[in-house]
C-alpha cells in the first residue's frame, strides 16, 4: 500500500507542477513582452510532461515484465531496485521478493516434481491412469516389465495382452481390489489389482495398482510344504525305525534257527526281508526330503558362468551324445563373472539340464539353447529346448515340493531350484508352450 501511496503521490506532484507551469506560461505569453522567460518555461514544461510520461511507462513496463515473468514461469529476472532510487527502488524490491517467493515455490515443486518422478520409476507396484476416454496418460516402468510392453495407447488395448486383467480393470467400482490369477507371457502371475477414481483439471481419470504377489504366495505355500514335511518326517520316523530293527532282528535269528520247515522258512525269511528292504527305502526317501527341508549354507564366490556351463556340457556329453541332442551357447552378451555359489547352481542347472534331456526323449532333432545376458543390470541365465512343453494347469504347480509328471521323478528338483536361487536374492521362472517347448530363466540379483 505504501508503494501504490508513493506512486499516487508522485504523480500528482508532477500533475500539479505541469499545471502551475501551464498557468505561468500563460500568464507570461499575455502580459509579458518577453522572448526567454516563455522558452525556459516552454522547455521546463515540455521535460517534465516527457518526465511523467516516462516515470508510468517505466512503472508500467516493470507491472508488464513482472506479469510476464509469473506467466511464462521465468522467475530468474531480478529488478534493479536500490540503484533506481524513490518509488522505483521499492517498488523493484517489492517484485524482486515476490519473484524470489515464486523461485522458493518453483524449486519446492520441481523437487516435489522429481520425488514423484524417482519414486513413480522405481516403485515395484505397477501404475497405469487413463482418462474417461480410455486414453493412458501415465504407465510407470514396472507396469511396462510386468506387461511387456514400452508403450499402450489406450486401456482397450490391454486386452490384446490379457482379456482377463483388462476385463477386471474396466469392472472394479472405484477403491475396490482383487486378487486374480493370469498368464502374462507365459508368465503365471497372482496379481492383485486396485482401482481409485479421482478428479483433476475437471477431468476424470481412473488409477489402476497391479501388484504381483505370485512370489509372497508361493513363499507361503513353500512354508506350509516344510511345515508338513517335518510333520511327516517325525510321525513316519517314529513308525518306520522300530520295524526296520525288529525285522533286522528276526531276520538274524531265523538265519541260526533249524525249527522250521525250509519252504517256510523260505517264505518267512523273503517276507522279512521284504519288509526290511522297504522300511530302509522308506527311511531312506524320508531323510532325502527332511535333507530337503533344510536351508543350505551359501559358498559365495565370483563366478564364471559360461566356464562352470561348459565344464557341466562337458560332463552331461555321454548323455547328450546318447539322446542325439545338439546344444547351442550364446554367452557373448555377458562379459562379466557372478558372485554365486558355484556348487548349489550347479546342481541346479545340472537338473535343469537333465530335465531337458528328458523332454526330448521323443522328439526329432532336439535342441537345447544356453544363454547368458544382463537385462536391466540383472544377470540371466535361459536354458531352452525344443521338446513338447509343460501343460498349462501344471505350469503353476512344477515348483511345488513333492509334485511331478515323472514316473520315477521325486518333485524335488525344481523347488530346489527355487530355493537354491531365493537364497541368491534371485529368481526362476518358466515359459512353456505346448508342442514348441520349455524355457527356464535363472535371474540372479
């Protein structure tokens, strides 16, 4: 107020001179005969007319670039108050503060700004907004991971990814969640989706939160895999040990008895030693999966992952050579070793391997392709072949403990697998497709 107070006076101090010059000037040219007084006055006048003119167009173009500053978002051009002097110099210096508080406010957003934007780019829970019109206007890179996909235009388009998922996005009420269960890919995925409405600009725009649980459920199935193995170990332990002795001890005593009869005595001592081959097979398949159960001590070390892949070719050759198997390796885009323990993932990728063989058992020209890369900073092992694929219900149940297609097969080699690569902050994943094959992918974090 005191600015507009000094303005308003300077103004009319100016108004108020010009004016009592005019009078003077006037009342020279009438009753004075003189040449000189006039023109002085004359000047006198004409430079404080130009004066005025000047002080509110300087005041006006300062009120002009200030507005224009606030428009444009520039709020780096400071005033020269103090040097201007009067009402210029406080008035300057009361622009230069609200520049320097629209500054503090600009840098507080671009820092808010670039919270926002650290944390929409490295959150793990995939975001996707479109507006009422199904158009996307944000997709946070791990939606972009968990759809493989850079780039949607529209929310539609979802659909030619995943029916399923699209059809829960465009059904959910605002706020509501649900967990539903999906191939992305050949992916199996659990994911939990969540809608949120919101308002802004006066446009309506909905926010969709995909998460993939997958990895916590499957953490808690395990669990609750271990906790009934130590259940059976106990209770099966305690039956199968005491027959196993006793039928030991039977089976001692019958051989120095001659009270019996030799067909009997045949028969009773096949028996006795039937029963004591199976409680020692028994004994023998419980401790395997009580060893199972266990959690190994890690023995980290870098790693050379295409010399420990060669020296395993190398040892599974006979069987190779035997299957007429041919085996492809591709490690030119990892350059670099992994700090891994080089026994447990070579266990593992000998079973993954064996595995492979296995598939392609009865099929012509079987092919195994080994390859090596870092995607996203984070080394990936794929071990592929060609052979008829997993069936899609089984696809979520092969990393299952004790669960398997094989004749002969335990289910124990894959939960390994999993167990194996969770202790090296990793992970495994399958891809499978009937008819065209099976891939294993080793991701190591």
């Amino acid at each position: 107020m005191g600015i507009i107070k000094n303005f308003r006076v300077n103004v009319i101090f100016r108004i108020l001179l010009i004016s009592a010059l005019l009078l003077l000037l006037t009342w020279v040219l009438s009753n004075k005969p003189w040449f000189f007084t006039p023109l002085v006055i004359g000047i006198v006048l004409t430079i404080l007319i130009f004066n005025l003119i000047a002080y509110v167009e300087r005041t006006n173009r300062n009120i002009v670039q200030f507005l224009a500053s606030i428009k444009q978002g520039g709020f780096t051009n400071l005033f020269k108050g103090k040097s201007s002097g009067g009402t210029h110099a406080a008035l300057n210096e009361a622009f230069n503060e609200v520049m320097l508080q629209f500054q503090q406010l600009a840098q507080e957003k671009e820092s808010h700004y670039q919270y926002l934007q650290t944390l929409n780019e490295n959150i793990g829970v995939s975001l996707i907004s479109y507006n009422s019109e199904g158009k996307i206007e944000l997709m946070n890179p791990a939606a972009k991971i968990l759809l493989q996909k850079p780039f949607i235009n529209k929310i539609d388009d979802l659909a030619l990814i995943n029916q399923q998922l699209h059809g829960v996005i465009t059904s959910l009420e605002s706020e509501e969640k649900r967990v539903i269960k999906t191939v992305i890919h050949g992916d199996v995925l659990q994911l939990s989706v969540q809608v949120k409405d919101f308002i802004a600009q006066e446009k309506q725009y909905r926010l969709v939160l995909i998460q993939n649980i997958h990895h916590e459920l499957e953490e808690k199935e395990v669990e609750a895999w271990q906790k009934l193995m130590s259940v059976l170990t106990h209770e099966i332990m305690n039956s199968v040990t005491p027959i196993a002795s006793l039928s030991t001890a039977i089976n001692q005593q019958l051989n120095l008895s001659d009270t019996m009869g030799a067909e009997d005595f045949d028969d009773l001592k096949i028996s006795l030693e039937t029963i004591e081959n199976r409680s020692k097979g028994l004994m023998r398949f419980v401790n395997a999966y009580k060893e199972f159960s266990k959690t190994p001590e890690l023995s980290i070390a870098e790693v050379d992952l295409k010399l420990l892949i060669e020296r395993i070719l190398q040892l599974l050759s006979p069987d190779l050579t035997k299957a007429d198997i041919s085996v492809k390796v591709d490690f030119n885009r990892l350059e670099k070793a992994i700090k891994i323990d080089e026994e447990l993932i070579e266990q593992v990728v000998i079973n993954l391997l064996k595995n492979s063989i296995e598939a392609l058992e009865s099929t012509v020209n079987g092919k195994i392709t080994i390859v090596g890369e870092i995607v996203r900073r984070t080394t990936m092992l794929k071990i592929s072949d060609n052979g008829a694929g997993i069936a899609p219900e089984n696809l979520d149940k092969i990393f299952i403990p004790f669960f398997t297609t094989k004749k002969k097969g335990t289910g124990v080699g894959l939960s390994f697998a999993r167990k194996v690569m969770r202790l090296h902050n990793g992970n495994i994943r399958v891809h499978s497709k009937m008819g065209e094959g099976t891939s294993f992918i080793l991701e190591f974090g």
